[in-house]
C-alpha cells in the first residue's frame, strides 16, 4: 500500500516537474515591465566623497531584444552623476529602448575597469534557449536591480 | 451606481488614459532625457567662417556629434546617416542644424573641417578651436576622448577613439535625445520629426482669426482669391511669414495693396516681418494672401485649410472661414 502510494507521489512529481520544464521551454515570456531600471540612490555622491566602495551598475549588463529591451537609468541623487557618456542631472532619467542585438561599451569612471559593456541579446528561441533564459534571469535578475 | 455615476467613471477614467497615449505617441527611439534639461551652451569657430553660438540656434533642432577629420570609419558613417536624415525630411530639413565638433583640435583646422563636413552636406557646420576652447564642451556632453598612436606611422600618425552619440537638441535648446552610435537613421528621423510637430505646436507665432474671401468658379480661366489673418509673434526673437499654401488653391503668394494717390497697387513681397511681442495684420488694404487658381468656387461657411511658412516656427496651419 504504502509502496504503491510512493511510486504514485513519485510519478505526480516527475510529470508535474515536466511540466513546469515544458512550460518554462515553450510558454511565450512576457515580463511586467520590459524595463530594466537602475537607480543612484540619494547620498551616492556624499557616499562616494566618504570613500565607501558602491557598485551603483553592473557590468556587464544584458537585456533581452522584444522581452526586456528598456534601459533605464534614474538619478535619485541631489547632484549630477555621470555614467559612462549620460549625464543625469538631479531627478533625471535616461530611457532608452533596444530593438536590435548587440553590443555597446561605454567608458565609465564608476566602474573599476573603468568600462561599463551592454549586452543586448536576441530574442530565446522556443525551447532549450528560452528554458536557459527563465533560468538565468530567476538566478541574476535580482541581482541586477539595485535597492530603491 | 446610476447611469449617470458610469458615465462620469467611463470619462474619469479616458480622461485618466489620456496622458498614457498622448506620452506613448511623442515615445522617442533614441534614448531620452526626462525631465528634459537645457543643453550645455557653447560657442565656437565654424568651418564657414564666423562663430556658431547653440543657444543662437533657437527655432532649429540641432543634431550635435562629435568627431574628426582623419576618423576612418565612424565618423563618416555618423555623418553620412545625419545626411541621410536632412534629405529625408525633405521640406523641413531647413529646420535641422546639423553640428559636428571636432574632438582633434591639433590636426583639424577650420579649412579642412569645412571640406570634410561638406562632402556628406553643404549645411553641415564643422567646429574647432583651442583644446582649452573645446574641453570644456567635451566635459560638458560627457565625451570621453582617448588618443592612441598609430605604431610606425609617423609623428602626425594617430587615432582618436570618441564617443560617437548623437545628441539632438529641441527648438528650445533643450536637450531631448542622446542616441548612441549605431541607432538607425529611421529613428533618429523619427525623434527629430516627434520634435518639430512639438515645436510647431509651441510655436511663439500665433494665427489669429483667419479667413478667406469669398469667390466663384470662372468657366474660363481659374480665379484667385484673398486670404487675411492677424499673426502674433509672442517670442522675444523677431520671425517672418515667408511663404504659404492652401489646399484649395494651386499657389499662393504674399501680397501687398498699396494706394499710389487713388490709384491701387498690388505688389508681390518676399516676407513678412513680425517682431517681438508685436502683431501684424493682414486686412483688406494691406497686406494679404493671394490664393492662385482655385481649384472650386468658395462660398460663405466653407472652410479653407491654409499652410503658414515662417523663418524660425516654420509650418503652421490654420482653418480659415469664408466670408
């Protein structure tokens, strides 16, 4: 009885499991928001005068052609910051939308290597690509946007 | 809720949609400035001699890049596009200052500047100075500038790698756009064409009470009639009416009736010259719109669509009545 009960629950999990994959692979994504924002929070400017080390962008930074293809960069500082060639002025946002693949560098003195790269990737494919896709952006997406 | 609660909702709630859309439809493609902040001012030598001041350049969007004469492959593809971009505006391309500063103060002269810019357009302003005239304006764009030698090459033999962005500037000298290099030239002319509809609609010039005076239909040969409007320059630059349309006549053209002792003369004129804060009105016995070879009779309570022309608010539109 219990024996059959396992084999049972185990068969539920590994279908359930397959269809999760099947539906991570093949479903169509669709985000939100297909912007991916950045913030320099208020104080960045005294933070950075104080010598605390900030990571305020990472590098590099990837965006998905037709899913998440909107850069946005927003100064929330009092003061002008200026990263890679945009200079914000106080509570200024830059938007810029992607509707190509491709590959930018910008020099950026926020940076330690002193080179902030974009990466604008195509749209996954159906299947494997797109999965990897879900896969990735579960595990790094949190990590890219930064802490209002 | 009662009928009419639904109806206020529905209306709350278009009223609510409509900035959404109106913001949707003005979406620049390059990347964009919001709030929209004044563009670093500058002045500085031209390659067609005398000075070029950006905030002279009021009434003009002005694509602005950056580069060098000796630049192999990236500048002239930037400028290349620029030009692309002026022909395919077509009428309105007098409208577009293009302005391409030069980041190689050492080997960029006003001379050779001009040549280089003018093979891509005539129109094209090339600027250069000092290093010390043009840093501040590189600081100013955030353009990063890096001089790399050119091994074996000889001492005048190097490259300037630069950023290569171009920042389009709105008729009121506000900076709007900073499209990195490689954005295509459909959207570069998209967001320059979103800024001359805005100016347009902000323009300083006002029309004020248009019309149009009545006239038949001549079975032999097509007939003319007179347009009048009041126009209202409420900037603090002077502009001028230079040229119209209408979409019932073949051509018009400005006019001027002139009482020669008794005797009446009519006199074609090149413009008319508003100044600021003044208005200038075209009434019989003045100046006037010569609407030439009417396509249809015009009778009282028809409309007239008439096309504006001026120096600096370029094309504005007005629905004249017939009278």
């Amino acid at each position: 009885m219990t024996r059959r009960l396992a084999v049972l629950v185990a068969a539920a999990v590994v279908t359930l499991t397959l269809a999760a994959g099947a539906w991570a692979a093949f479903a169509p994504l669709a985000t939100g928001s297909r912007e991916l924002t950045f913030v320099i929070p208020l104080g960045t400017a005294s933070r950075l005068k104080e010598g605390t080390p900030l990571t305020v962008l990472p590098s590099p930074i990837h965006l998905t052609v037709g899913v998440r293809d909107v850069l946005v960069i927003t100064n929330d500082d009092e003061v002008v910051h200026q990263v890679g060639p945009i200079i914000l002025g106080p509570r200024q946002t830059y938007r810029i939308p992607f509707r190509r693949p491709g590959r930018f560098q910008y020099a950026c003195s926020l940076h330690a290597t002193g080179t902030l790269t974009l990466f604008i990737d195509a749209e996954p494919a159906a299947g494997l690509e797109r999965l990897r896709w879900r896969l990735d952006d579960w595990k790094f997406h949190g990590r890219q946007q930064l802490p209002r | 809720m009662s009928a009419r609660g639904l109806v206020a909702l529905w209306a709350l709630a278009l009223a609510g949609l409509a900035p959404a859309v109106l913001a949707g439809a003005a979406a620049f493609r390059g990347g964009a400035f919001e709030p929209p902040r004044a563009a670093p001012d500058f002045a500085l030598a031209t390659s067609a001699g005398g000075e070029f001041q950006l905030s002279r350049a009021r009434g003009k969007v002005v694509l602005l890049t950056f580069g060098y004469t000796n630049c192999p492959d990236v500048c002239p593809t930037v400028l290349a596009e620029l030009a692309q971009v002026r022909s395919r505006l077509g009428g309105d391309a007098g409208r577009v200052q293009v302005v391409y500063v030069s980041v190689d103060p050492e080997r960029d002269r006003t001379e050779r500047l001009h040549a280089y810019v003018s093979i891509f357009d005539k129109t094209f302003l090339g600027l250069t100075g000092s290093t010390a005239q043009l840093g501040p304006v590189w600081k100013a764009y955030g353009i990063s500038i890096a001089r790399r030698e050119i091994p074996g090459g000889g001492p005048q033999s190097y490259g300037v790698h630069h950023t290569a962005s171009v920042y389009v500037i709105d008729s009121a000298g506000r900076l709007r756009v900073m499209a990195p290099f490689g954005t295509p030239v459909d959207d570069v002319l998209h967001d320059v064409r979103i800024l001359l509809a805005a100016a347009a609609e902000e323009s300083a010039i006002q029309l004020d009470r248009p019309w149009v005076r009545r006239a038949p239909a001549m079975p032999d040969s097509p007939s003319s009639a007179a347009g009048y409007v009041t126009i209202v320059n409420r900037g603090a630059t002077p502009d001028a009416l230079v040229s119209a349309t209408a979409d019932v006549a073949a051509s018009v053209e400005i006019h001027e009736t002139r009482n020669m002792s008794g005797m009446m003369m009519m006199e074609k004129v090149p413009k008319v010259v508003v100044p600021p804060g003044a208005r200038v009105e075209l009434k019989p016995g003045g100046y006037h719109l010569m609407l030439i070879g009417l396509k249809q009779a015009l009778g009282p309570g028809q409309t007239v669509t008439l096309t504006l022309v001026f120096e600096r608010a370029g094309a504005i539109k007005a629905r004249a009545e017939v009278r």
